[in-house]
C-alpha cells in the first residue's frame, strides 16, 4: 500500500520531498518591486461560496516536531494563514500570533539576502502603513485569520517561483527536531520497506490531513510508536517501520492529494481510491458505485454497462489492462485507522459494479419504472432508523459506517451480503410494519425501494451461490427462485391488506399492523385466520371487485402450495419482504391503469352527449 501511494505521487508530479507539501490558498497580497501594497487578490473558483483556494504543488512545510524543536515558536515560510503574515484578526492580536509573525519575518529577512526577488515581500510586511492598506484590504473582501494566504509581487507569484528551494533546504537543515530516545536515528542504517534501499529512518512522519470530519485530528499520523508495547529490538518511534524520508513525504502527500480530490465520507469513514493509469471522471466505477448520479432511473446501472461493453468490444482495451486501489480510512485521535484495503483489475471492477446495480434493481413502489439508483451511504442509511432529534450523529454515523463497510467490500469484489445487514433491513420493516400509517395503510416510507433492493441484492447472491438467480426486479412470469412460499406469502399478506383497506377504508392498526412481524416468520400460524377473515371483506365490495380480489387471492394461495411454511429463516424472511414490496407495487399500478382508464371513459361519454 505504501509502495503503490509513493508511486502515485511520482506519477502525479506530486512534492515528495521532505520540507514541501502542496497546499491550497486562497488569497495573494500583491505588492510592487518597492514593496508598495497594490490590491488583494483571491485564487481558485471566486464563484463558490466555498472556494478553497488555488493547489500550489511545491510549498514550504515543516512538521510539527520542526515546528516546536527547541521551544521556539515557528511557522511555515510564504504560504501562511492571514493571521501569522498581516495580523488578520476579529480583535486583539494573541500573543503566540505576534511571535509567529515576527518569525515569519525573520524568515523572509533572511530569504531576501540570499534572494533579491523575496525583497520586495520583507518591505511589504515589515512597514505599518502598507500592512495596515492590506489589513483594510482584507476586511473589505471578509478574509478571515485563519485563510491561507501567500504573497505575489507585480504578477509573480512566490510559490510559483524555485530559487528559493535551495535556501529553503538549507534553512530547514538548521532547524533540530527533537531527537527519539534512543540511538540517534541519522547515525543509522535500516532498510526502507517502501525502496528497499539502506537509509536513515525517520523518527517521526509527517501528518495526513483531511480526516477530522471522521474522527481524527487536522493533523493525523498513519504510522507512529509511542508506546512500549509497540516496540522491538530497542527501537524508538518510527524505527519500528523504517522509512526513508523521501518515501515518508511521498506517501503523505499522496494520501493528502487522494482525500481532497476523491474523498467520499460514508458515515465515519472515508473512501478513497485511485487507479494505475488515469481515468476519466465519466469512466470512474467507482465514483458510480458510491456517488451514483440521480438524472433519471437506473442511470448508474446504464454507465456501468456502457463501460463494461466498451471494455468488452475493445473499443477501450486501454482500460482493460487498468487496476484500481481502494483505502477505507477514519481517525482515532491523533492515528489514522485504514479500515479496508482493496485492489483489482479495472475490467473487473466494471463488471462488478455492473452487476451490483443489475442485483440491487427494483420497481418503484408505485409500479411505474425501477427506483433510482444509490449509493452505498444512501443504502445503508436506509438499514437504521433516523437518527432523532438531539441524538448523538456520532453513534448513528458509526451505525451507517459498519453496514458501507459490509456492502462496499461485495460490491467491488462481487461477494454475499453479510447477512446481519439482510438482519438490519428486515428489522426495520417489521419496525415500520406496527407503525399506523394513513398512506393507504400499507407502512411503507422513503427508503422502503432502497431497502428492499438491499433486500433483492442479498437474495440474489444467495441464490446465485446455489446456481440458481433469476429474481426479478417486479412481479412478472419468470421469477425462478422466486417462486419459493416465503415469497408468494409475502404477496398473499399485501393482497389480504389491500382488500381490507378497499373494503373498510382507514381502520387504525390494520392487517399490516397486527400481522406482518409475526406473518414474515411463521406463515402457518397467522394466514388461516387472515384467510377466513377476507371472506367478510369480499362481503362488502362491489360483484366485479370481490370477484377479482378472490381470484389473485387463489391464484397466490395455489402458487404457495398445500403446505403454508411453518418457520422461516432470514433468507425467506427476506424473500417475504419482497414479495410483500413487488404485489403492493404491482396493485398501485394496476390501480393507477384502472383510474385512468376510468377517466377516459367519462371523457368519451361527455364527448358523445
């Protein structure tokens, strides 16, 4: 993982060497070769409320051990927050601010002798008067202290220009980071287990950034030993893996570049993923897989077989011989956690992802094309129930994060659903089930095609694992497995609960209500009486109707046989489920048809008189 992340930065032109990391900024104070303020100006995308700034690759970076080594208080050189280089501030300037500025000054004091270009940035800064016009320049445009800034002189950026590196270099040499408590690490040799080459390890790595909003800290470190217990062979601190600093600074920024640009938080935990050779956006599976657009139905399922056939045909054999990397990352604190690790050909992934969303269709429940499709966060969400009102986000976020992390593993590598999750999405059927609700009293809520898709996924990679997953995404002729009682119940249960919802209109807790928990796992205790009872229903409609009703009520019963199923197991509880979902689709269709045709024919009976 640390090879291929190191590997990605040289690909990608990326700063691997220790003392620099790209950065974004989003302002720049220009001055004139006098040192004269001249107007402020903001990078990146100026229309977006959020704009983060402009990447600049190469920026001067010091590691926290660099930044207090000694107890003298530092900061980075030219790419700074608005606070440390013009004293930005809502109100009175912190201490600890002013001694950072003034060593940002002595940083570009000593810069300019070596570089007559960097002048004109100390006058700017190190004169009231033009500091103040800055300052007011910034109130204006609402700069707040802790945007990012960097300095430009008449049109030349500084941290587009490379004639300060070598100063840099050498500036960083003179700063001693606390050394490890044992053996001075620069007096030794280990093999580095990124290049293999014998090289000083690095006491201590450099942060990864971009984890805070899934448990970590701004500055979170991937590989670090601070206790006893962790260490070998009388090590210290990183020795205990060795890496070179080079490889350390390659992997970091890597890891930096791939959570700002791809990612993706699901729950508590983010994904991020990269292949061996670029891709385009438009040919990214894996953006479909968990970001899927919502234009129209089943656009995801239509990008991913577009892909799959264009590999297929040949017409983009490039991407055949493509591979993809996936890391589910999360902070603990100051420690990054890789909760997955996954990788494959890029072929395969297309092929996976393809029969992901070709498993997971299914109508809509009301009967007139399949649902949307979503993304692995919007499924799991749909397995839990909301999260209430003044209830802790963290404990629902962990909840959503566990059942991704069970679908995005079979979704890539095309694998069974775990059945705790199948557990997850049932409970909360039954749960909704007892729940009264006035929509034709059917309990049936938002997420209710987002779940029974989980539902259709999970049972079509059981059946698929016995050779046998022909499961429709509706009621229709071919059904294969399908055909199993547990299902058929399921649709017998709707039936019976649209016939007594037409027959007695809204009762409170109906047959939904009262029996669906106990139906969905012992049929043969609850559908005899549930039978006997439709009898007075059919009573009370109209001869054409009860006539219907009767014979879709027979038609079920006989496709579910003599013998009513006794005990059902998760996976026919499951098929239960579906049955239930594809007959209550199926009647609102039927429904609508009967409306419409209804109103045609008062139509052509006003035209005819």
């Amino acid at each position: 993982m640390l090879s291929l992340l190191v590997k990605y930065a040289q690909d990608h032109g990326l700063a691997s060497e220790p003392g620099f990391a790209g950065k974004n900024v989003r302002w720049g104070i220009c001055c004139d070769k006098q040192g004269r303020f001249t107007e402020l100006v903001e990078f990146g995308d100026i229309e977006d409320s959020r704009n983060r700034g402009r990447k600049f690759t190469f920026c001067p970076d010091l590691s926290q051990p660099e930044l207090i080594a000694g107890g003298e208080t530092r900061c980075h050189f030219l790419a700074e927050t608005a606070g440390v280089i013009c004293l930005q501030a809502k109100g009175e300037v912190d201490e600890r601010t002013l001694r950072k500025h003034a060593y940002f000054l002595k940083m570009l004091e000593d810069a300019s002798t070596a570089l007559p270009a960097l002048v004109p940035y100390w006058e700017l800064l190190r004169t009231p008067h033009e500091l103040d016009a800055a300052r007011m320049a910034m109130d204006a445009r609402k700069v707040k202290p802790n945007d990012s800034v960097t300095l430009v002189c008449e049109g030349d950026c500084a941290l587009e220009r490379k004639d300060w590196h070598p100063w840099w270099r050498e500036f960083r040499g003179r700063i001693k980071a606390p050394a490890p408590r044992g053996p001075a690490l620069e007096l030794i040799q280990m093999r580095c287990l990124v290049s293999g080459e014998m090289k000083p390890p690095v006491g201590t790595h450099p942060a990864i950034r971009g984890l805070s909003d899934v448990g970590g800290q701004p500055n979170t470190l991937l590989v670090s030993f601070d206790k006893d217990a962790f260490g070998s062979y009388g090590l210290e601190q990183s020795a205990n893996a060795a890496l070179g600093a080079d490889a350390a600074a390659a992997y970091r920024t890597a890891l930096n570049d791939l959570i700002e640009k791809t990612g993706k938080r699901i729950g508590s935990s983010k994904v991020v993923h990269w292949f061996k050779d670029a891709v385009e956006p438009a040919d990214d599976p894996f953006a479909i897989l968990v970001d899927p657009p919502h234009v129209q139905e089943a656009t995801a399922q239509k990008s991913a077989a577009e892909l799959l056939s264009s590999i297929s045909s040949a017409r983009r054999a490039n991407l055949g011989d493509n591979r993809y990397y996936a890391l589910t990352l999360s902070g603990s604190g100051g420690r990054v956690m890789v909760r997955d690790w996954m990788d494959g050909s890029f072929a395969e992934l297309a092929a996976n992802v393809d029969l992901w969303f070709k498993d997971l269709s299914i109508v809509r429940l009301d009967g007139g094309g399949l649902a949307f499709d979503r993304g692995i966060k919007a499924l799991a969400t749909s397995c839990l129930r909301g999260r209430r009102p003044g209830a802790d986000s963290k404990d629902f976020d962990l909840s959503v994060r566990r059942i991704a992390d069970r679908l995005l593993r079979p979704a890539l590598k095309s694998g069974p659903i775990p059945d705790i999750v199948a557990a997850q999405a049932i409970a909360r059927i039954r749960a909704e089930a007892g729940v009264e609700n006035r929509r034709g009293g059917q309990s049936i809520t938002a997420h209710s095609s987002t779940r029974m898709a989980v539902l259709k996924a999970f049972v079509v990679r059981k059946l698929r694992a016995k050779g046998d997953d022909k499961m429709a995404d509706q009621i229709g002729p071919s059904l294969g497995a399908a055909t199993a009682p547990a299902y058929h119940c399921g649709r017998l249960m709707a039936v019976l609960a649209a016939l007594q919802k037409r027959a007695l209109g809204d009762v409170g807790a109906g047959v939904v209500q009262r029996y669906y928990a106990a139906a969905s796992t012992s049929p043969s205790l609850v559908f005899g009486r549930l039978i006997r009872t439709s009898q007075f229903h059919l009573g009370k409609l109209e001869p054409g109707l009860a006539w219907w009703y009767e014979g879709l009520i027979a038609e079920v019963v006989e496709t579910i046989g003599v013998a009513m199923p006794s005990v059902l197991d998760l996976e026919s509880q499951s098929l239960f489920a579906l049955g239930y979902y594809h007959q209550l689709a199926d009647l609102r269709r039927k429904k609508k048809g009967f409306e419409e045709v209804e109103v045609e024919e008062e139509n052509s009976d006003g035209q005819a008189s």
